[in-house]
C-alpha cells in the first residue's frame, strides 16, 4: 500500500463539478491499494497518517501531527501509485488491486482514520475527480507499508 501525504492549508475533491470533500488544515492522503496488501498494511499506513509529525510546534520544529492540531485528513484512492514505469512508456497497473477488493480497503481506512479521531473526508471510490489543494510548506511524505523506500 502506498501512499502520498501532503500537507495543506485547505483542499477539496470534486467529482462532474461538485464539491464531495473538503477540508481546512491538514492532510490530503492519495492512497494506492496493492494487489495483496493485508489489515496490517492498512493499519501501518493509518497510523503513520494519523501520528505523522510534520506540523510545527512553537519552535518551528516538526514535532506536532494531525492529531495535536485538531487537522483534518482528505483521503482521495489513487490506483495510479502502484504505476511501474521502468519498462516502455506506457505504465503498467498490473500490480494495483482489483477495484471491488480495493474499494472495501478504502472505505476500512475512513474508518479506522475517524476511529482515531481525526476527522476524514474523502473522494467517490473509481470516480474521475478534480482535486484543489493549498499545499503547506510544501511538505509531500511518500509512505509505503512494504517500506520499499
């Protein structure tokens, strides 16, 4: 399981022109489900999202996560992650998993996100979405349950 956590001042998720997510300060998460990610993927990854200390604190340091400052988390399911591009040009998503498995991954993450009380919006499963986002710093973390990097 991969994925991308930006930090934002604000962002939003439309699909065909309507606002389905939006949330102030926080975290736009773009997750990717790989064929054969388990529970523990999933928990790895919900953790490090909910517990992810790139917020300052009073001294500027990173020493805050989403949890100390009250942030909010828009989760947006991006099978493009698990892209392979190291042959040809075209890439290859072979390795993304199928979408009626991926989609119950998906809506277990939201879950298990508002279970750890942080407030979790989010794109429509499969839909092509637009999103708007203020990135904060800009601070991108890319995260990877198998820790392949």
């Amino acid at each position: 399981m991969r994925a991308v956590y930006q930090r934002v001042k604000e962002a939003e998720v439309k699909v065909k022109g309507e606002v389905c997510g939006a949330i102030k300060k926080g975290a736009t998460i773009f997750l990717g489900i790989e064929e054969g990610d388990r529970e523990k993927d999933l928990d790895y990854i919900v953790d490090k999202c909910v517990n992810l200390r790139v917020f300052e604190d009073e001294a500027g340091r990173f020493n805050l996560s989403l949890r100390d400052v009250a942030g909010e988390i828009l989760l947006v399911s991006q099978f493009t992650l698990l892209g392979d591009c190291r042959k040809g040009r075209r890439p290859s998503f072979s390795r993304a998993m199928a979408p009626e498995m991926a989609k119950k991954i998906y809506e277990r993450a939201i879950e298990k996100i508002v279970n750890r009380g942080v407030s979790c919006k989010s794109g429509i499963f499969q839909a092509h979405m637009e999103v708007d986002l203020i990135n904060d710093g800009p601070v991108t973390v890319l995260l990877d349950s198998k820790k392949s990097f």
